[in-house]
C-alpha cells in the first residue's frame, strides 16, 4: 500500500519536470520567434524608400502586432508555470490582437479593390464579421476581469 502513493508522486515529480521543459522549450522557441520578426521589421523600415511609406507602415505595424501576440503567448506560459492553472484573460487579449491585425490587413486589400465586386462585398462581410468578433472577446475580457476582481475582493475580506 505504502508503494502506490510513492510511485504517484514519482509520476507526479515526473510530469512537472516533463511540463517544465515543455514549458522552457516553448519559451525559448517563441523568444526566438519574436527576435526574428523585431529583426525582420528592422530590415523592413531600412527598405521603406524600395517599398513606400504606406506599405512599410502597414508592413511595420502587421509585424509589431505579431510581436505582440507571441509576447503575450510567453506571458501566458510564464502564468500557466506559476500557478499551473490556465487563466483566460492572456488567450482573450491574443484574440483581440489577432482580429485587429486582420482587420487592418482586411482594411488594406478593400482599399485597392474595386468597389462593388464581389470580392469587395466579401471583405467588408469579413470586417463586419471580425467586429462583431473583437465586441464579443472585448465583453469576455471584461467579464473576465470583473470576476476575477470580484474573487480578490472576496478572498481578502
């Protein structure tokens, strides 16, 4: 009997050190990946007389959003390792960031295409689709965030 709580915790040991180079692995993996992209935009605003002010800009400002959205995502693992629990509000906030980076790239390609093509009508759909989108995941942070002040407030008294 003494021998199965002992093997369940060298299971448990091993998991956790098993999580933890996932974890770390990850980390590494998406540091990297956001170096690459800072370095890529870098290079793209040296190359702005080539390409133009308004593509480098649009360029530029597609990249420091991605860069946004992989730093939460190492934000979110850092949280998930700490307190090994899985906490919304991280995925509500690359959600957000994801529909506007696509808003603007939706925003970009209506504007060099000919207006009432069917192409057109399906791009201002999709713009009206991921707005209604970023309302919802705005309203599910806000509720997220609510309660879980709500439970501080309630834990603390």
């Amino acid at each position: 009997m003494t021998q199965e709580p002992k093997r369940e915790q060298k299971l448990s040991l091993f998991v956790d050190v098993v999580q933890r180079g996932v974890y770390y692995g990850a980390s590494a993996l998406l540091t990297l990946t956001i170096v690459m992209i800072f370095v890529s935009t870098v290079m793209n605003i040296l190359r702005v007389s080539e390409v133009g002010i308004l593509q480098t800009a649009l360029t530029v400002l597609d990249q420091v959003l991605l860069i946004f959205i992989f730093v939460e995502l190492l934000d979110t693992i850092g949280i998930v390792a700490r307190e090994h629990e899985i906490v919304a509000e991280p995925f509500l906030l690359v959600g957000i960031i994801a529909v506007v980076r696509r808003i603007l790239s939706v925003t970009a390609e209506a504007g060099q295409t000919a207006t009432g093509t069917g192409e057109f009508q399906n791009l201002t759909t999709e713009l009206g689709v991921l707005a209604a989108l970023v309302i919802a995941l705005g309203i599910a942070l806000y509720v997220t965030r609510r309660t879980r002040r709500r439970e501080r407030n309630t834990e603390s008294s």
